[in-house]
C-alpha cells in the first residue's frame, strides 16, 4: 500500500475488495434466503393481509379529517386558525382543551 495519499485508484485496495465482495454459493444463499420466506398464499390472501392495517389507516384517516375539518361554533380557533395566525396560543385554551374542558 502507497504510504501517501493519493486520490487514484488504489490496485491492491480494489483487489482485496472484489476478492471479499465477490458472491460465491450465490446459488446456495438464494436457496437458504428462500426456505426461509414462508410460503406465498395466493393474491387474495397477500390482499387479506394488508387489509386490517388498510381499513384501520383509513379509519384514522378519516377521523383525523373529520375533526380537521368539522365546523365548530366555540370562539376556540381550529387547528387550521391556529397555525396561520401569527400570534402566540392561548395557554389556557390549550390548557383546557387538553384537559377536555374546551374544544
């Protein structure tokens, strides 16, 4: 190895790494990596097993955007009012509605 820096290539470098990095029983890790996979079931059951995690995302999806959206009749500003007003939050507003006295 060069005992100075220098930004070429590096021969004995790169012939250690392909040396190191080069698969071999490429044939054997595929195999190993495949009898641990457990079986494939058919289209329908990869679509059933994405569906509770889908319906639950959706479910608090819409929830959030109800609550984002619905009309309020309180003089307790919305999500939305808050972030495009410039002015600092109300303590105590925040303060009760955390605690569920206010909305």
């Amino acid at each position: 190895m060069n005992a100075n820096f220098d930004s070429g290539r590096d021969r004995e470098l790169g012939d250690l790494l392909r040396e190191v990095l080069t698969p071999s029983g490429n044939v054997e890790f595929v195999s190993r990596v495949m009898a641990r996979l457990p079986g494939a079931g058919s289209f329908w059951d990869v679509l059933a097993g994405w569906a509770r995690p889908g319906i639950a995302a959706a479910i608090l999806l819409a929830a959030a955007l109800g609550y984002w959206l619905a009309p309020r009749d309180s003089a307790v500003p919305t999500a939305a009012e808050v972030l495009a007003a410039e002015q600092s939050l109300d303590r105590e507003a925040m303060t009760g509605f955390v605690l569920g006295t206010g909305r």
